[in-house]
C-alpha cells in the first residue's frame, strides 16, 4: 500500500464511527463505474425468467437440505 493510503488510513482512524460508515459508503459505490449495464440487463432478464418459472410451477428444484449437504461436503 502506498504511503499516501497509510497516512490516509491512520487519519480516517480518526473519524466517528458515522463519518467513516459515510466514507466508505463513498468508496464502495466509487467501485461501481465499472459495471456492464449488459450484465445487469442479462441478470434481470434471468431473474425475472426464473420468477416466471416458480409462479407457472415449471421451475426445476431441489431441496435446500441437499444443497447444503453438497456444498458442505464440497467447501468444508
């Protein structure tokens, strides 16, 4: 990290709790220049496709005990 973060940093220590929860409300959505508006049409064309799905009962499933059971075994 350069020097310029560290001194930055160190000050920032300074702050209250609420100016730093504002700040780094800041940078966090300074992060989102970058996002594809294609990929956020495409998500929401996905989602909704998947909504109609569960509400026409076409939706293909499985039992949230089994996805848990298959991601423990893969993660822990």
């Amino acid at each position: 990290m350069s020097e310029t973060a560290e001194k930055l940093k160190l000050e920032l220590s300074q702050l209250s709790a609420k100016e730093r929860a504002e700040i780094a409300y800041f940078l966090i959505h300074s992060l989102d220049e970058a996002i594809d508006d294609n990929l956020e049409t495409a998500w929401d064309t996905e989602l909704t496709q998947r909504l109609e799905d569960i509400n026409r009962k076409t939706a293909l499933g499985e039992p949230s005990s089994q996805v848990f059971s298959e991601l423990r075994e893969k993660y822990l």
